[in-house]
C-alpha cells in the first residue's frame, strides 16, 4: 500500500516508525532518527535523509546493518521485502547446483569480511549477481564495507519508492 509523503510528513514518530522501520532491513532507529527531519519534501530527500542517519551512525552500528541483511539465495528467515526482491532475481527458484554454488560464496564472503554479501538485487540476474560474488571477494574489507553501504542505500532507495508517493 503506497502511502503519501504528506501523509507520513504527519505522522507521530511511531507511525513513522511502524511504516518505514523495514526499509533498512530490521533496523527501524534508522526512521527514528529520520523521523526528527520532517517535513520531507520528497522521497529522495527522504532517502538523502536516511542515507545521513546511517552515515553518520558508528562502524560499529553500519556493520550491524549489514549483518542485518539475508545471506543470498538463503532459505533462512528474512524480512518480506528481501524475500520478494530475491524472488524478483529468481534467487527462489534456484537449481540444486546454483544454490550450491550461493552457499559456497556465502560462506567465502562471511569467512573473509564477516558480514554478509549485500547486493541491490533489483538490478541483477542470477548470472550476474554470481559474477559480482566473485568480483567483489577480491576487494579490501574497507572497500567491501563501503560497497555493502552503497547497495544498502539503493535497496532502501527502492523500497521507498515502493512504500511512499509523491
């Protein structure tokens, strides 16, 4: 259900909360926060907004996040949003072989920077999602993180756009 930015710009702090705190993955103190900024005058100031609140927030809390989020291809429990965007890459309906080879890259990826792969899926296939795997395990732990921040900002960015309307 899309709900209007003049009508979340009026909502108490909890109503905020309740209809924004799963953008970024079961981490609802990010619209907390956001929350102290309105009134919004668009969704990408919004975003821009929300984007500062996890910016600004502690290595510490940014790795948190992070750790929030699904392993790809998983069948482990995650938020709705994630469930429906890995469907919309066919994350869901892998092969024995594919889900396989997302468990192998999993655990790599874990094993080297300890938190998961994070990928705006919406913008990926199967195939190239797998060859963004392999790319991005050569990366340095600061680069991945920053990279895991940016895809997290993008997932957020399409989820509003799915939740609020100008």
């Amino acid at each position: 259900m899309m709900i209007s930015l003049t009508e979340l710009n009026q909502m108490s702090q909890d109503e905020f909360v309740k209809t924004l705190g799963a953008v970024f993955e079961d981490t609802p103190a990010i619209a907390y926060h956001a929350w102290y900024e309105r009134p919004f005058k668009n969704v990408a100031q919004l975003h821009q907004t929300m984007v500062d609140v996890v910016r600004t927030a502690s290595q510490d809390a940014q790795i948190e996040l992070i750790q929030a989020h699904p392993d790809l291809g998983s069948k482990a429990k995650m938020a709705m949003a994630s469930v429906q965007e890995q469907a919309g890459a066919g994350l869901d309906r892998l092969t024995p072989e594919e889900y396989d080879r997302f468990l192998s890259l999993n655990q790599a990826y874990k094993n080297k920077f300890d938190f998961p792969f994070i990928i705006a899926v919406k913008n990926h296939t199967k195939d190239s999602i797998l060859a963004a795997f392999e790319q991005r395990l050569q990366n340095s732990i600061e680069t991945e993180r920053n990279q895991a921040l940016a895809e997290i900002f993008q997932i957020a960015k399409f989820r509003l756009d799915a939740i609020v309307s100008q």
